[in-house]
C-alpha cells in the first residue's frame, strides 16, 4: 500500500496512528514542499487534494476515517478499532465524528485564519470556533469520566481522531484546569506507542505552525 501524507497533518496523523497500531506495512509518498512529482501523483489520485490518500491495489481511498475502516477490513491486525458489535461500533464512529466536526475543525478553523493575509482574516468566526473548543472540552469532560479511552474501555478509531485533534487544539486553545479529564486523556494519547511515534515524526515541521509551537510536548 501507498499512503499519500505528511507528518504534520492532523488528518494524516489520524491515519498513520492507525497503520502503527497494527504494524501495517505501508509506503509513505511524503507530500513535501517542492516535490512536484509525488504532487502531481496526489492530484491525480484526489483532484480535491487533501490528505491523506491510501491506495491499495486498484483502490484508492481518501478521508481518514474511511482509510481506517477500509485497513480493519482488509488488512486487520491485532487491534481492532472498529468494534464487530454494531451497538459498540456506533458509539466508536460518533466519538470519531464528534473529535473531527468539533474540535478538529473548529482548531484548523483559527490555525488558516492565521495563514491569511492580516486584511482578510475572521476575528468573528475564529471567536466562534474558540467557543465550539470550549463547548467541545466541556462535554468531553464529563464524557471521560471513568473512561480510559474516547469510547470506554478499548483503544479505538476514536481515539485515533482524539489524538491529533487534542493535541493541536491544546496548542490553540488551551484546555486548561478547568477539564482535568481531557487533560489527563491527552497525556494517555500521547504515552501510547503509536500516537507518540506519529508526534515523534512530526517534529521537525513545528516551526512551520502559525500560531508559534509552544515549547512542550
């Protein structure tokens, strides 16, 4: 398999903690800055060009969250992150949509405001993605409560969107004292293996975060 991504994309993290899970073996086509040949693969792939993209065989798939239902299907390992039961499953995949619609989102939301040039930026719109962060930390805060994992017990495809989301968000918008479960969840995110080796990768690209990495994890 090829996987089309880069290490300091949230999305592409998402799916690299997948791959790690389960030892999958795979091809990495780093999308970096001024490789015009592995760019013009890509597009050609997905015209909409967002990442990550998996193409396995005559199969090519975008999104990430489809990337890691497509890899437990036909490419399974040890860890299973999508339940077989469907009732369990169900609450995985809300977990998984709840992590990218509100706080991945709202979080890229003020992170390309930044990108923008001073005279085209959205001070009303990055406000309301700070205020989606802090109703998203809110409700986790009292969904954590005595779980170990974003779904219960289990490591799963929630807590694959979970990591990049809390992390990058963090940065942004502080999570604070104020959500001692979501804290201590993102400290449990970052120890475990796979999430840590996909940070560990993406290390070199923080000097190209807008917003200025701050100097910890």
């Amino acid at each position: 398999m090829k996987l089309y991504a880069h290490p300091f994309s949230s999305y592409c993290q998402k799916t690299l903690i997948a791959l790690y899970e389960n030892g999958t073996p795979f091809e990495y086509r780093l999308l970096a800055v001024g490789d015009a040949q592995i760019a013009a693969e890509h597009a050609a792939l997905w015209p909409v060009r967002k990442m990550p993209v998996l193409v396995d065989g005559d199969r090519t798939l975008p999104e990430a969250s489809i990337i890691i239902e497509y890899l437990g299907l036909h490419h399974p390992g040890p860890v299973r992150l999508v339940p077989e039961d469907p009732r369990a499953a169900l609450e995985v995949r809300f977990m998984d949509r709840f992590f990218d619609n509100y706080v991945m989102t709202p979080m890229q939301k003020i992170v390309f405001d930044r990108l923008r040039a001073e005279d085209s930026r959205d001070p009303a719109g990055v406000a309301d993605a700070r205020t989606m962060l802090d109703t998203a930390y809110g409700w986790l805060e009292k969904t954590m409560n005595g779980r170990t994992w974003a779904a219960g017990g289990d490591f799963s495809l929630a807590d694959c969107a979970a990591g990049p989301s809390l992390f990058y968000a963090d940065w942004v918008h502080p999570i604070g004292e104020r959500c001692p479960n979501v804290r201590a969840y993102r400290q449990r995110l970052l120890a475990r293996p796979s999430f840590a080796r996909a940070v560990d990768e993406a290390r070199p690209y923080r000097h190209y975060f807008p917003l200025g990495a701050p100097d910890r994890d």
